[in-house]
DNA sequence: TATTTGTAGATTGTTAACAATCTTACTGTT
DNA sequence: AACAGTAAGATTGTTAACAATCTACAAATA
C-alpha cells in the first residue's frame, strides 16, 4: 500500500478525559475559587455525566494538586498558600535549569525558531490588553524548552505543575486587575536562551522565578490577610 | 481544654486505597511482571471487589507510572525500557541535589540520628541476606532526607518516582540473584551526608546515581535482547 | 492458499440504584 | 443556658447491570 503520511490517531476520547478538561478549565479560570466545595452529585448534574467517569476525573485532579480530597467527607478546589506559592517556584526553579542543562548543547534550529514564536505570541497577547491569552502563551514559552529537551519524566513532572502554576497566575491577575506576573522582561530570558553561556542562563532562571515568586507572595499575602 | 498534644487522625482508609496499595505492591514485588495484561473484570473477583473502585485505583497507579492505559483497550503493567531507567536515575539525582541543597543547613540531631539508623537497618538487611528488606531499607534511607528537608512538592515527586524505581530493583535482584545495586558503599553516603562538605556531597549523588544506573541499565539490556 | 470481511465474544466505558458514613438540627436533661 | 444524645437528611463509597467498543476467529471470496 502507498505509505500515506498519516499518523496513528489518538483514541482517548471518554467522559472522564472531557470531564478532567473541564473541571481543569473552569478551576484555573477561576469559576471554581480555591476552597470550593465539590458535591458529586451536583457537578454530574451540571456536566450531565453520572458519577462513576466525574469520580475517576477527580483522582487524577488530585494527583495535579488542583483539587484536595477527604474520604467520606468532600472534595475541594485546592486552597492556596504562601508555603505551596514558595515550593511551587523553587521546584521550578531546579526543573528549568534541568532541562536547559539537558537541552544546551541539543538547540537545533527548530527549537529556537519556535522560541522566538513563542515570544511573539506572548508580546502580541499583552499589547492587545489579552489577558488570559497572555497567561497561557507565557505558560506556553516555558512549555517549548521542556517540550524539546526529550525527557519525558521532567516534561510530565512540568505538566503537573503547569495547571496549579495557572490558577495562581489568574488569581494574581483578578486580584490586580493588570498583567499577570512576569509579562515583561522575557527579552532577556530568550536572549540568554539562544546564547552560548549556560550559567548565565541558569542564573537568570533563578532570578526570573525569584521576581515570579515575589509578585505572587505578595498578593496571596494580602488575600490571606483580607479573609481573616 | 488541655491542649493534648495529638494530630488529627488520617482517615482514609476506603477500598480505592486498599486496592492501590496491594496491586502497587503486585507491581513492585514482580507477582506482575511488566506488560501484564489487567483485565478489569478478573482483577475485581480476585481482590473481591467490584470494578468501580478498582478502575479509580488504576487511574492513581497511571499517574504513578506503574500502569499504562489505553482506552477501550486495556490497561498494563508499565514496561521498562533503557530510555525510562535513563530518566527515572537523571530526574533523581536532580531531585536528591536538590533535597540537600535545601536541609543542608537544617540537619539537625533528629535527621542526623534517623539516617544513621537507616543505614544500620539496611546493612543488616544485607548481612542476613534479605534481599527483599534490602531494597526496602535502601529505599528507605534515600526516603530520610526527603521526608526532612520539609518541601512537601519535592517529597510528593520522589514518592511518585519510588514504586517505579522499586520495581527496577526487584527486577535486578530476581535476573541475577545477588544483591541489587548500590547495597553497598552506603557509609560514604552517610559520611558525606552528615560531613560539611556540601559540594562533595552533591558530587557523590551524581557518581552514586551513575553507579546505580549502570547496574540496572546493563541487566535491562540483557533482557531485552533476551527477549527479542 | 492468501486475503478480506463479517460476526460473536470479550472487555472497557457508563449508568443508576443501594449501602455506609458524615453533618446538622432538634430534643430533652441538668 | 449549656450540653449530650439522637434522629433525619445529605453526601460519599460501592455495586451490579447496561451500552459502546474492540479483538479474534471463522466464513467467504479471489
């Protein structure tokens, strides 16, 4: 037979993939404020799905620290904190310079042409005053490096913090009204990206996360001081 | 009310959690060799439950890395591949530089006094030539310092990595019926680990790892081609 | 005989009813 | 009024039956 170009196509569509999109979606959104408390059978209602696919969706939710599990009592939307906020970043801080550990010497052309994209899709969401669009392309940005350097382990590991890495993002900007954290200054991150000094780099990441972790501290410092 | 000095107690015990843990430890111990088939329906009447809470464990186990699945098609014990062991002993060294990096400045008696003890268990796991025990406390003794640095993301991480990498190792010991890798030359670990030299020590996790590697990487090597 | 096509059985995905557990509000007692 | 006990309602955990999908084997065709 003509070998058409043609891949073998991905056959994972079922309720509990659609129903973790969703509940993934509206929780990073925001519709679903940290704290919430999830009822089974309110929620399969809501998706018009039963019970059985919403519980396996909530298992692997719970797996991505997106949502806080206690048996026989209730499900929540995670809570946030400043302590997680610090663990989060620091962690991300040594999977980042992992990975370009990893992917210095591999930077073939593909890489870092879709690194620049990348920027400019990140550039073009906050002049055009897009918020949203600006969270998920500077998430994306990020995404490109662990994507290339070829370890699936680090990537998966990546994935799974990506979604908690969001939902601060959103809350930080709904809190502010105004860009969220890091929008600007990835000049320098691409730059150093595409040079030929890692330790710059590696050191630049440290600093990167060091300004992300500040701004975000901050104002979940003042929504913790504003419920009490 | 006196304050008592008590912690709330962990209430979660429910069958989803029962069946993880003793298909984990079927994975683990080699009852389920890599590739295995689980069919829904056989695994239930075994464990003597039915397949609601059983698929919901199997969603933890995938998340962990011990079971793959492919929808309306069927789901297998995870197989091992060079490439897998190459990523599962690079992220942990990562990881364990990272745990150092962090307690350095923390190891107080407590952490001190538990590693050695660690090492003692291990050590006399291996004269009695328990090799089953061994890995265990092997585990174990990596197990100390993560549980103490207090970064809850990062001791989360390892926990997820530890069932794969037991895995290796029982695989290791029933190939070649001697002792799994790195069972010795521990008391330099310990040396290192409670001296002042912390660069040292995150240049021994690198050769300590390598070594590790190598050991399993050979023996994965030889079954596959065995297999062909 | 080799290839294709159809069909039956097996297996996973989904649902809805049932059981166990927890929460809350009410009642009675001191 | 404060507290313990209790019962009703709500919610999660579990089960077993039903539907959708896949796999393997056999019949049909060349």
């Amino acid at each position: 037979m003509t070998p058409f170009n043609l891949k073998p196509i991905r056959k994972e569509r079922t309720l509990r993939s659609d129903v973790v999109e969703q509940l993934k979606e509206a929780i990073i959104n925001g519709d679903l404020p940290p704290g919430t408390k999830l009822v089974e059978s309110q929620l399969s209602a809501l998706l018009g799905v039963s019970r059985g696919p919403l519980r396996e969706a909530i298992r692997q939710l719970v797996d991505q620290n997106l949502i806080e599990s206690i048996p026989y009592t209730g499900t929540y939307v995670a809570n946030i904190s400043v302590k997680a906020i610090q663990e989060l970043y620091s962690f991300r801080t040594e999977l980042e310079q992992f990975a370009f550990k990893l992917i210095w010497d591999k930077r073939d052309k593909a890489f870092q042409e879709e690194l620049k994209l990348q920027l400019k899709k990140l550039t073009s969401a906050i002049k055009d005053n897009d918020r949203e669009s600006a969270i998920f392309e500077e998430l994306e940005l990020h995404n490109v490096v662990y994507k290339h350097c070829g370890h699936e382990l680090l990537e998966q590991t990546w994935q799974r913090l990506r979604g908690r890495l969001h939902l601060y993002f959103t809350l930080h900007q709904k809190a502010h009204n105004r860009a969220g954290p890091l929008l600007d200054a990835h000049d320098r991150y691409l730059e150093l990206a595409l040079g030929d000094d890692l330790n710059a780099m590696l050191e630049h990441i440290t600093e990167h996360m060091q300004q992300g972790y500040n701004k975000v501290e901050q104002f979940v410092s003042e929504i913790k001081s504003n419920t009490l």
